[in-house]
C-alpha cells in the first residue's frame, strides 16, 4: 500500500513528458520551416540583386531596342489590335513553326553554308564567306540564326551598318527572345537612326537648294515637264504596263494611239495623267486630305479603265503575295482610321519623307481597291511630298522587285527598309532637278527618250557623278 502513491504520481509524469516531447518536435518543426522561408527569402533577394547586376554587366535592351513592330506608324493600342490579326498572319513563321520537308532540307544546307562562310571569314577569305552567307540567305531567309550571322559579317566586315540593323531586327520579329540579336540590336539602332536623320537633312538641304531656283528657270520648266511623263512612265511601268517613255510622251502630248498596244495600257496612262492634275489644281492646296480625296484620286486612275470600280471599295475580298488586306465589310473602318492618322498632328510632325513614304506602305497596305492601290498610293505619297516643297519622286520600274521586296519586309514588321528606299528616290529626283538646272555642257539624262540611247549617252558623258548616279539605279532613267 505504501507503494501506490508513487505508481500514482510517476503515472501523473508521463503524460507532462509526453507533451513536453511534443511541444519541443513542435518548436524543431515551426524553427526549420522559419529558417527554411528565410532562407528562401534571402536567397530570392540575392538572386534579384545577382540578376540586377548581370543586367547591368550585359546592358540588356529596353523596350525601344524590342519593338518589332512598325516603328514609324504610330498606331493606337485599338488601332494595333485592329490590325494585329492582318499582321499576325503575315509573321506566323517562327523557329518553333513546322517545316515541310523541302524547307527541312533548305534551312541544313543553309546552316552548312553558314558554318563554312564562317571558316572563310575567320581565314581572311572575305569574298568567298559573302557569297556563302547570301546562299545561306537565299535558302532560309526567315531563319533567326542565318539572319544573325548574316547581320554580323556585314556589321564588322562591310561597315554595313544599316542592312545589319536590318537583319537583327527582322530576327527578333521572328524570335523576340533572341538575346544576342537584341544586345546586336542595342548596339546599332541608335547608331542607324542618326544616320537617318543625317540623310533626311540633306534631303532638306536639296530640297531648299531646288526651292530656291525661281519658276521662270527655263530648265526647271523643262524638267519639270519631263519630270511629269518621267512619272507617269514608270508609276504604270511598275503594275506592268508596256509603253515606253516615248509612247508615253506622245500618248499625253497628241492623245494619238500607239500601235500594237491594247486599249487599257492608253487608258491607264490618261488615267494618271487626269489625276496628276486633279492633285495640282487641288489636292496640293488641301491642309487635310480625307477618304473623299483619296476616292476622287483613285475615280481618275481608275476612271478610264473600269469606270464602274473606279472611286468605289472593293467589294470583294483580295490576296496580294502573303499579305491578306482586310475584308470589305472593314475597310470602312480602315480608311477611317487611315484618315486620323493621316491628319493627325503627330504624324505630320515627321518629316515629310517618312510621313509620305509610312502613308503609302498604310494605303497599299489596307489595299482598298479592286485595282489602281500602288498607283493611288504613289500619288498620295507624292501629294504630301509636294505640299513640303519636295517634287514628284519617280520610281523606276526597273527596281520594281526591290519596291516590291521593301513592302513585304513592311509586312513583316520593318518599314524602315521601305522608308529608306523612298527616301533613296527621293534624293535621285532631287538630284536630277540640280543637275537639270546647273550651268553645264551635258544635258540631264532625265531628258533621254528611250532605252536604247541611254548607253550612248552615257558613253558621251564625262561626269562620274552622273555615271554613278545611273549605275545606281536613278529614279528617272527610262
């Protein structure tokens, strides 16, 4: 009996020692999962900072070097996502996209060629490494890597710093994340844009040269009226038309037919020729031009050709290469919408070659019409030239592929190849409008009637500024 009081109080500890084994497991458990959050925390912390600092050791780009967008166009956040499935159709080749077989065999002698054209350029072999990367270009001119590489030789290699630009940028509309074509990118955008703006003020500079020339210059009145079949010539040359400038000239001088071409080749020439003039006596004038004016202009080319689609939307809807323009029932809203941007102050605070050339890649690329949209835009785009001073910029047809080439890395994503083409243009018009009313022997070679007497002039010619200049592509050679 003497023992049941301590049986009873070692029975009253054992449940105190359980507890207290349970309140410590509980304090072990609660303290390691504290120090594993802090050590979470301080980990996160860490890694926030080492990335802060790899940021900073690599420059990454800020958003202005990722914009693979349209740069120049100035959409709104609706506008871009009116627009944004029209674009997204045309951009839809990615690296992730499936490759057919054919493609499949193209992008791996395409990336052969471009570990050879590598060897080549490392061994000093420059010529040979160019030809290999344009092959490799050739086979997979949407693959990020050839375009990379590319971009690269032509940046360190070439000095060319503006078409390397250009292929950095056309890989990250392909593949945004690319690191290396965004730190490329970086490194030259701010470097081609001041190239821009040097060239657009030169432009300025010869423009205001030109201006300054008075309208009683017998040779600007003659280059101007040259200038005038110039246009017309090449603007119808580009959508194929057969007539050469001589035919031309006479169709617009006598109204007399040429013989052996269709009816519709002499309409289209009287169509331009009737909305050259409308533009003169009063597009020019206009502060703002509306869809109204737009139809008017398009009623004139049209007007000779197909009357009844002349000035009218087209009712149907239409494939150009690639690119699928909007549907009818929407153009209405496009047009409206090309109408504010058009008469915003915003974009006609560009400069007046971006403005113009950005409004024709707008209008051709809504692609209103059932027919006439390059020529229709052509003439927009030389109506807000001419309201900035800048005469008419001929085309040539013979670059027609290169006109047609620039618009489609437009739909892709670029416009400033398209851009700078015009501009290009451009700076030739100018340039043969000087060289028309300069004091010198030769006569402008603008003035020259057909193909056939270009290389004898030439031959005559003792200026190798004017060589260059034809050699290069001008825009008002015939």
């Amino acid at each position: 009996m003497g023992t049941a009081p301590e049986e009873s109080k070692a029975d009253q500890i054992k449940p105190l020692r359980r507890s207290q084994r349970q309140a410590y497991l509980y304090r072990s458990v609660l303290f390691f999962i504290t120090g594993s959050l802090a050590a979470l925390s301080f980990y996160a912390l860490s890694s926030s900072k080492l990335s802060g600092k790899l940021r900073q050791l690599h420059h990454l780009p800020n958003a202005y070097y990722l914009q693979t967008r349209d740069e120049f166009a100035l959409y709104s956040v609706e506008e871009l996502n009116a627009f944004k499935k029209f674009y997204d159709k045309s951009i839809t080749d990615s690296v992730g996209d499936s490759y057919t077989e054919a493609e499949q065999t193209n992008v791996k002698e395409a990336l052969g060629a471009l570990r050879l054209a590598h060897e080549m350029y490392l061994a000093g072999k420059d010529e040979k490494a160019a030809r290999l990367f344009k092959h490799a270009l050739a086979l997979a001119p949407r693959h990020p890597e050839v375009l990379l590489r590319y971009g690269e030789f032509l940046e360190h290699n070439q000095r060319n710093i503006v078409l390397a630009d250009q292929y950095y940028f056309q890989a990250l509309t392909i593949n945004p994340t690319n690191f290396e074509a965004l730190t490329n990118r970086q490194r030259t955008a701010d470097v081609v844009q001041n190239l821009d703006e040097r060239r657009l003020q030169s432009l300025d500079s010869k423009r205001d040269a030109l201006s300054a020339i008075h309208e009683s210059n017998a040779a600007l009145r003659r280059a101007k009226k040259e200038a005038y079949f110039q246009h017309i010539y090449h603007s119808v040359g580009i959508e194929g038309n057969t007539m050469t400038l001589a035919q031309t000239r006479s169709i617009l001088e006598t109204r007399m037919t040429a013989e052996g071409k269709s009816i519709d080749e002499h309409n289209e020439i009287l169509g331009m020729d009737l909305a050259m003039k409308y533009i003169n006596a009063s597009l020019v004038q206009k502060i703002e031009i509306t869809i109204k004016d737009i139809l008017e202009l398009h009623r004139r080319v049209l007007g000779h050709v197909d009357p009844l689609q002349g000035g009218e939307f087209r009712r149907n809807q239409v494939y150009v290469g690639g690119h699928i323009p909007p549907v009818p029932g929407e153009l209405s809203l496009f047009m409206h919408r090309f109408q504010r941007w058009l008469n915003s102050e915003k974009s006609s605070s560009l400069h007046p070659v971006n403005y113009a050339a950005i409004a024709h890649y707008k209008l051709v690329h809504i692609h209103p019409f059932i027919d006439g949209n390059g020529r229709t835009s052509r003439l927009l785009m030389n109506t807000l030239l001419m309201r900035a001073g800048y005469p008419p910029v001929i085309i040539p047809k013979q670059v027609r592929s290169k006109y047609y080439h620039f618009l489609k890395l437009a739909n892709e994503g670029d416009i400033r190849p398209f851009v700078r083409f015009i501009a290009d243009c451009t700076e030739k018009t100018l340039d043969l409008y000087l060289w028309a009313t300069s004091e010198l022997p030769q006569q402008i070679p603008m003035l020259i009637q057909t193909e056939s007497e270009v290389g004898e002039r030439l031959a005559q010619m003792q200026s190798p500024y004017m060589k260059q200049l034809y050699e290069s592509g001008s825009g008002s050679h015939p």
